[in-house]
C-alpha cells in the first residue's frame, strides 16, 4: 500500500487544482455587497443587481451612473425577494469609496416575516377532471398551508399539472384561473388554480412522404404508436429518434396536423429523406490490447430494397485480424426484432495463445421492450489454437439464448446508465461437437451520478463453465482469462488465469471480474478518475481461486464519436512491479 501513496497523493492534489481554479482577472472596480439574506434569495438578489454595461469603461467608474443604479437597486432587490416570499422586505443601498477609484454597492436587506400560504384551491374540469394522474399531482400540490410562498415551486407545479395533461392527450388543457392572492403588507396568501382540460385526443392514420425505396410496412416500424393510441408528443420525439438513429435518413420531420384533427384524431405527417444507401468507411486507431488497427467497412442499408442490412467488415490490427459479414433481415413486429446471419474469419496472437477461427452464427432477436432484447442464436464454431506451446482443434455447435437490457441518458457522454447482458450456451458431441459442456456468462455495467460533478462507474463479469473433459480440449475463445483494458488494468491482455506445470498461463473454466472508478468530470469535455480492478480467472471456486488488484488513474476526452481514455494502473499486492498504460476508445460500459 505504501507504494501507491505518491500515486493516489498525485490524483488528489490533480483534482484540488482543478477543483478550485485561482481567479484570473483582476477584481472588478465596483464591488456589490449584500447582507442580510442567503442561499437562493441572496442568488437572485445578486443577478439582479448586476451592473449595466458600460457602467464602468477602461477600469473607470461613471460615478454619478453609480449613485443611479444605487437608487434603483432597492426596488430591484426587494422584486428579487418576493419570489422567495419575502413581499415586505426593507432594503437600503449605500455607495462607499474604500480607495480612490474603487467602488463598493453595499445593499443591507431585513426580509422580514415571509409571506405563508393560508389557503389552497386547486381543481380539475373537463373531460379529464377523472384521470387518476391529475387527480394525485392536484392533492400533492407542494404548497401547503402553513409553508412559505415560494413561486419557484409554485411556477414547477403548475407547469407540471398542465404538462401531464398534455402528455395524457389533452392537448387543450390550460388554466382558466390562476392567481396568488396578497393582501399589502399581509403575510398570508391564498392560491387559485383551476385547470380545465378540454378532451381527450388520439393518433389518427400516419402519412409517410420521401424514402420511396424502402417499402411503407418497414418504415412503419419506426413509428412508436398507432392509429387509435391517446396522443403524446414524446410518441412522436421517440419516432423522430426512431427514424433519425437508423443512419437510414439525413433529414427527418414529424408533424402532428392538429388543425387537420377530425372526432378528435390527429392526423400525422412524417418527411423522410434518405441517406445513401451504400457506404464505405475506414478507420485508424490504436488500443492496448490490440496495438494498432487498420479498418474497412461496407454497408448497404437497404439490401433487395427491403430494408434489409448487408454489414460488411475488415479489421487489420498487430495482434488481431478478421473479416465479419452479417446479414439481417427485419422482423414485421417491431423496431428492434430481427433475424440474422453472420460469419466470421479471425485470427489472433497475443503472448497467451494463437488462434484461428472460422463461425457462423444464426441468430433470432425479439424486443421485449425499450433497451431489452433476447436472442436465440446456435452457433457453428471451427477453432484451431495453440495455448502454451499445445497446438490442436476444436469444432463446436453451440445453441444459446443471450437476454440483454441497457439504459442510455446519453450515448457519447452519458451521466446516468447500466447495461447487463445473460447468456446461456452450451453443446454436446450429440450435436456433433468435439465436447460437451454449458456455460453461463453474466456481465452487468452501471454509472451513477453523484454530486459536484462526480460519478461512479461499476463493472462486474461472471464467467461459469460445466465441462466433463480436459480443458486442454477446449479452444481459448470459450476459456476465460482476465486483464486488459476491459479487464483488470495493470495487466497485460489475457495475461491472467490458470497457469500449467511451467507457469504459461492457459485460461480457466471460471471468470470474476469486478471495478470501481471515480470520475470528476472537467469543463465540457474532459474527466479525470480514479479506479480499482479485481478479477481473475481459475477452475474452482473453492480452490485456486485468487483474485489479483490493481489501481490507477484515468484522464478522459469526450468528443462527438465517442471517449478517448487514458488509464495508468499499478498492480496491488503482486510481486509484478511498475506501472501499465492503457488507451481505448469510445465510451464502455
């Protein structure tokens, strides 16, 4: 542990500095000053006594400008206090001349009682005057009698009661009255809302215009609702998404023609124009687990004009090379349910193990819901490997089912997120494979937010292997190893597991994987962290089961495309000396 205290002591004097920038500007020459209130009233009180433009000019004073704002500043900050309930506040403002040439605006302000609310009324009419929504945000009304009238809150609930109208269908909904009652220089007063929501409105039929090569029934299926659903702008947000997010259209609008509603159903139009459909990309980069990487990729979007995808890719990297090609063809139910074909060529050479593989994987995707997806899949598998010196081949037929669930507030910089996947697969020489064994693979990721710009981010795999023969039979790539940039930080890729009689390590039946990091996020695009990686491979739990450590730190850069992430790791508690260095990009989780 003593050795990892110069590294920890540098991340934290990193973040105190950049935590607490010093000043760097010179002090303003008129200092407003406020006394007698804080918190939020003492915020607003500052914003508004800001001084005008052109107050001061080249670092001088208009004096008797000064002394005009000062005049004006005690009815500009008793209007700034009734927000927060203080109608009867006494304000005086006082222009002191500490030194020559500097000003100070001292604003002394006794709120006085705040004003309290003594009655609240808050009522529903229309065709919604029943929803159960309503009903409950009109009874939680956040005033009640008794508490200090604050606008603020009344303002958010307010707003709040109308906006769920909206989002219930009642596009009319608006309040027939709403007033704040204050008698002058009283300290109670009564609030007033009636809320009338008018009715209720559905979707009516979809007219779709533009992207005359993809056939309607496809394109129906990035539509989130249907003719007869309660109409909601967020149904419509999330079928721009739908059609913005398929890389199939440049340009996207989606009009609800209100004026147009006929018995209450809003006709809707969508606007499409289509992207190309055929698209090469390459690309360049470098990551610690595979050095660097020479990519090229071919897509056509709308294979036989069906919609169909044909996704063609060729990857050159030092320790990694493959081609994959997948065939997918959309299912009628929904957006995210499919089936799909794909093959893939790969070969690999990392100081572990040799590889080559050849698979073909037949695939059934079935949304279950928003980010949930499960895939029926069997897999065709021929893997010739080399692992310590020992050269051999496998062929398996591997049928599975994988259930996945994701969570996204952002896709390039998200703050708050988790993924999980569960994958369950296995074989036997009845299905014509050369072994027989089950394996269960669960791998869960989070990012929570915390305050002052923090977050946390948790990783964690679990890795279970049912096998009646050696594993000397079975290839690398259903063995488990552990280390690398997505694996346990400080060490190298696949470098860690189960070792044979010369110490070369050869993978294991079991994997656990767990990382804690910290990340403080800097201006608009940066982020710095600290981090703690355990995990290992090995065959039995209750035996060789050893669990190795590292820690570091991170600095990361978030662009349009994705994250750029640098991270310095230390392993803890192993006779491995010396620091690693680790670069990936795109955000993981």
């Amino acid at each position: 542990m003593s050795r990892l205290l110069p590294l920890y002591a540098s991340v934290a004097c990193l973040v105190l500095l950049l935590w607490n920038p010093a000043p760097l500007f010179a002090a303003d020459p008129v200092e407003v000053e406020v006394t007698g209130v804080e918190g939020d009233p003492l915020k607003n009180v500052r914003e508004a006594l800001a001084l005008p433009y052109g107050l001061v000019r080249d670092g001088k004073v208009d004096r008797l400008w000064l002394d005009r704002f000062a005049k004006q500043a005690t009815d500009k900050a008793r209007l700034a206090l009734q927000p927060y309930g203080y109608y009867n506040a006494q304000v005086s403002a006082t222009v002191q001349e500490p030194k020559p040439g500097a000003y100070r605006l001292l604003v002394a302000i006794t709120p006085g009682e705040p004003v309290r609310v003594s009655e609240v009324a808050v009522e529903l009419t229309g065709a919604g005057a029943g929803e159960s929504q309503l009903r409950r945000l009109a009874a939680a009304f956040p005033l009640g009698r008794g508490e200090v009238l604050l606008q603020p809150e009344y303002e958010r609930a307010k707003g709040g009661l109308k906006s769920r109208a909206v989002t219930l269908g009642y596009l009319d909904a608006d309040f027939s009255r709403h007033e704040i009652r204050i008698a002058r220089g009283a300290t109670s007063a009564g609030i007033g809302l009636t809320l009338e929501t008018g009715p209720r409105y559905l979707f009516d039929e979809v007219r779709i215009e533009g992207a005359a090569d993809y056939p309607e029934p496809y394109l129906k299926r990035f539509l989130a609702f249907k003719k007869g659903d309660v109409f909601s702008y967020a149904k419509l947000g999330e079928t721009q998404l739908n059609f913005a997010n398929s890389e199939r259209f440049k340009e996207v609008v989606v009009t609800p023609e209100k004026e147009q509603a006929r018995d209450l159903q809003v006709p809707v139009l969508v606007k499409l124009t289509s992207a190309a459909r055929r698209t090469v990309r390459t690309g360049v980069g470098y990551g610690t687990d595979t050095g660097p990487r020479f990519s090229v990729r071919f897509r056509d979007l709308n294979l036989f004009h069906q919609g169909q995808d044909l996704d063609l890719s060729l990857y050159l990297a030092q320790r990694l090379q493959g081609f994959a090609a997948r065939y997918t063809r959309p299912s009628p139910l929904d957006l995210k349910s499919s089936t799909s074909a794909q093959l893939n060529l790969q070969q690999e050479d990392i100081t572990t193990y040799q590889s080559r593989i050849v698979a073909l994987e037949l695939a059934r995707n079935r949304s279950f819901g928003k980010g949930e997806l499960g895939t029926a899949y069997v897999k065709l598998q021929q893997e010739n490997f080399t692992v310590a010196d020992q050269s051999s081949g496998s062929t398996l037929v591997l049928p599975g089912y994988r259930f996945s669930k994701e969570r996204f507030d952002d896709l390039v910089r998200p703050t708050r997120a988790f993924r999980y996947t569960l994958d369950l697969r296995g074989t036997h020489p009845l299905l014509a494979s050369d072994s027989a064994l089950i394996q269960f693979i669960a791998d869960g990721n989070a990012l929570l937010p915390l305050p002052w710009r923090l977050s946390l981010q948790v990783r964690s795999k679990l890795g279970m292997t049912l096998l009646d023969d050696p594993l000397a039979d079975i290839p690398p790539s259903i063995r488990f190893f552990a280390g690398g940039d997505q694996s346990v930080r400080g060490y190298s890729y696949q470098g860690l597991g189960p070792r044979n009689a010369e110490g070369r390590v050869v993978g294991g039946k079991n994997l656990l994987f767990g990382s804690l990091e910290l990340e403080r996020a800097l201006f608009k695009q940066w982020g710095v962290s600290i981090f703690h990686d355990a995990g290992n491979a090995f065959n039995d739990f209750n035996g060789d089961m050893e669990l190795f450590q590292a820690a570091g730190v991170g600095l990361h850069y978030y662009t349009p495309v994705g994250g750029l992430n640098l991270s310095v790791a230390k392993p803890i508690g192993s006779n491995r000396r010396g620091f690693r260095i680790h670069f990936s990009v795109g955000f993981q989780l």
